[in-house]
C-alpha cells in the first residue's frame, strides 16, 4: 500500500527527469513572480479605487484580454521557441515600465495594473501548459503534472514570503524590479530546454503548420467549440472557473478591508495568507495530487473545488462567520492551482497541435477572462443596480458553483471517451517490428488524419 502510496507520487521515468526538473523550476519561478505582484496589486488597488470599483476592473480585464488573444491568434502559426520566447521578453520589459510608471503613482495606474497582471498571468501560466502539453502525452500527464504543478505552490510560498519580508523594507514600487530579474530567468531556462532537448530529439520539434492556424478566425474557432461536446463542457469549466472565484474574492476583500488600513498593511496581511496556503498548496502539489487524480478520477478533481465552494457559502449564510470566507477563499485557491489545473491540462492531451496553439488560447485566455468580465457586470448589478449586497452576491455565487460542478463531470466524461478512443485507435495502429514498414507518405496521411479525428472529437 505505501509503496503503491509513493509510486503514484514520484513515478518519474528515465529520461522525463531533466525534463520534468526544468518545468518544475520554470513554473516555480513564474508562480514565485505572480505571488510577489498579487499582494501588491491588491494592496494598491484596494487602497486607491476600493473594492466598489472592481466590477469595472474585471470588465477590462475582459476587454484587453480579447485583444491580446486576437493579437496572439496573429503568431500562432509561429515555431514555439520565437513565439514564446518573445512573450516572455515583453513580459520582463513591461514590468521595468511599471516600475517607472509608479514613480507617478494614481489611481488610475493601479487599476491598469490590475488588469495587466491579470493578463501576465493568464498568459503565461497558459503558455507553460502549452509547451507541457506538447511535449508530455496523456499517459506521462497522468504521472509527472502533479509533481510539475507542485513548483506553483512552492513558488506561491516563496514569493509570498518575500512580499510580506521585504514591501516594507524596499518599498511597494521596488519589488517589480525583483519580479523583473525572475522573469528573465524563467526565460533562459526555456531557451536552455529548447536548445538542449531539441538537439538530443528528446523534445518533438515538428513544426506546427501555418495553415492549420490561418483556417480559424475567431468566428470559426467558436463555432467548432460550439459544435464540439469535449471542447464545449473544456470552456464551461474555464468559464465557471473564473467566474465563481470572482463572487468569493469580493467577500473576501471586503474582510480585508476590514482587518487592515493602506496598500502596505493590507498587502502585509493578504500576503502572510498567502504564504501559509502557500506551504499548504506546494504539499499538496507534491504529495497528493498524482494520488488523488489516481484514486478519485479526474471528474472529482475538476468538480471538487466548485463543491466545496457550495457548501462554504450555505456555511456562511447559516454562520455569518469571516473566517469562514477566509478560508473557502484559500481553500479555492490551493485546489484549482492543484488536483484542479492537473486534471484541465490532462484532459487538453487527447487533443492535437492545432487545439493546443490556437484553440486552447482562445479558451484559456480570452473565455477566461472574458469571464471575468461577466463576473464584474454580474457583482455590479447585483451589488450596485439591485442593492442585494451580500446575500445577492452569496446566491449568484452559488449558483456559479453548481454550475461549475455540472459541467465538470461533464467534461470528464467526454475526456474518459476521447482517452479510450485514443488508447484504441494506438493499439490498431502500431505497427509490430517484423511488420513491413509502409511509406513515409502513408504514415503521414495517417498521423493527419488522426489528428483531425481527435480535433474534432
């Protein structure tokens, strides 16, 4: 049974170490850079416009990812390593803009914060995925996601600590500097793996084709989500995702508010919460999320958090406890950056390159934060336009939740079909070594037309 326990955990492969290390300090160092801005922003956004003013916040949030993903849909077609790398480095050089914008502090500059680091991140985490996905197939996923999201929760630990350390010591406006200097790092461990693997054909470097891209507008890529049930109940999910957070994170910044006064007191406080989710998070990362995608299944991994979500809000109804919001908060938090985003990207490797580089985008960046937005017009009627406060805020937050649940067992069940239709259609095609092999352009007619069927699921 222990030995079982511990195969689940760490069952890393010969020639997946390398590999799964470098992802594992890739993410851990981004993660880190998130967590060092996220009680910074909080701080001087809930300082300067208030918690009020965050449904127009969140609409924006929407309104420049769109924007974003259309610029982005422009490049996909692009090799990875000029694409992403290229990300990366606009990344490194907007924060140096940031640090110098700060130094004429507004209103105003702490909102645009917000929504750009909103989008920061999105991107990047998505990006990250990304190129997992490209280079893990669904059956190492399964074993190697969990211990490579575990960099996340170390990262939240670490950049949480230096925040609540050091805001005070270097001042808010400073610490992008430090945030800077890691995101370069995280770039040159990228172009570090791809230089490396792609020599040693450790990483498959076939090249996505233009074409394949420069088919699908927008239009187009809605419409095949549309008309695609995995694809679908995958945007639900995405979509409820963000949404019921959203509900949760302006009950929680209303306790906040309440706990601490100013950018730094409440930086202060957000970030030692952090840092103990944190510790919580890279444990669970590490230790149990193979586990419990094993043992439970991805249907409970996917849904789990919007359950939980449920029962906390009848909980606070019932309790009118802030502890309890501080908790189903963290709680949210530590599950969708675990078994959550595990079992999400799992279920993206039974699709092909074409979903990954332009579909998946268009989900994870553009429904994701457009969802965002959803969520602040919803939280402004509801609080605002209604004057249902609280409890308004509570219904249309469970109801999210449910929803979120739903779709997810949903979405599980059209992974499990896609999973043993891939399994199946493997089996039938490989091809035994005393075989004569067939040509080099038969195979290839055969590798495009799988690649169809499973991006059409």
């Amino acid at each position: 049974m222990s030995h079982s326990f511990v195969s689940d955990i760490f069952n890393v492969q010969k020639g997946e170490r390398l590999k799964t290390s470098l992802l594992f300090l890739w993410f851990f160092l981004f993660i880190c850079v998130y967590y060092i801005l996220r009680p910074i922003r909080r701080g001087l956004v809930l300082e300067g416009l208030g918690n009020d003013n965050m449904p127009f916040v969140y609409m924006g949030t929407a309104l420049v990812t769109g924007v974003v993903v259309w610029i982005y849909s422009k490049f996909a077609h692009l090799p990875r390593k000029p694409l992403i790398s290229s990300i990366y480095g606009i990344f490194m050089v907007n924060l140096l803009l940031w640090w110098q914008a700060f130094q004429f502090e507004s209103n105003v500059t702490s909102g645009l914060f917000w929504v750009w680091l909103d989008v920061f991140s999105i991107m990047g985490v998505t990006l990250f995925w990304m190129y997992a996905n490209d280079i893990f197939d669904s059956s190492a996923a399964k074993r190697l996601f969990g211990i490579i999201a575990g960099g996340g929760g170390l990262g939240a630990v670490l950049g949480s600590t230096i925040t609540a350390n050091l805001v005070k010591l270097l001042g808010t406006t400073n610490m992008l500097l430090v945030a800077a200097g890691l995101i370069g790092v995280t770039l040159g461990i990228f172009l570090y793996m791809e230089s490396v693997f792609a020599k040693s054909g450790a990483i498959d470097t076939k090249k996505k084709k233009k074409e394949d891209f420069d088919q699908k507008s927008f239009a187009q890529i809605f419409a095949h989500i549309g008309a695609n049930k995995f694809l679908l109940f995958l945007t639900l999910v995405v979509c409820f995702e963000r949404m019921t957070p959203d509900f949760i994170q302006f009950l929680y910044h209303e306790v906040l508010t309440k706990m601490a006064k100013g950018s730094a007191g409440i930086a202060a406080i957000d970030a030692q919460f952090e840092q103990w989710r944190g510790i919580c998070e890279f444990g669970i990362e590490m230790f149990v999320v193979a586990y419990v995608i094993k043992r439970f299944g991805s249907g409970f991994s996917l849904a789990s958090s919007g359950v939980a979500i449920c029962g906390s809000l009848i909980a606070f109804a019932i309790l009118a406890n802030p502890l309890i919001i501080i908790a189903v908060f963290h709680a949210d938090e530590a599950i969708r950056h675990s078994w959550f985003k595990a079992a999400k990207e799992l279920t993206y490797t039974v699709t092909n390159r074409s979903v990954l580089y332009m579909i998946k985008p268009v989900i994870e960046m553009f429904c994701y934060r457009f969802s965002r937005g959803i969520a602040g017009v919803a939280i402004y009627l509801v609080n605002t336009v209604f004057g249902w406060g609280v409890n308004g805020i509570m219904i249309t937050g469970g109801l999210c939740a449910a929803g979120w649940a739903f779709c997810a067992w949903k979405l599980n069940d059209e992974f499990r079909r896609l999973e043993v239709k891939a399994q199946i259609e493997k089996a039938f095609t490989e091809v035994p070594d005393t075989m004569p092999k067939q040509p080099e352009a038969q195979l290839e007619n055969a590798d495009d037309k799988e690649a169809r069927e499973v991006g059409s699921v």
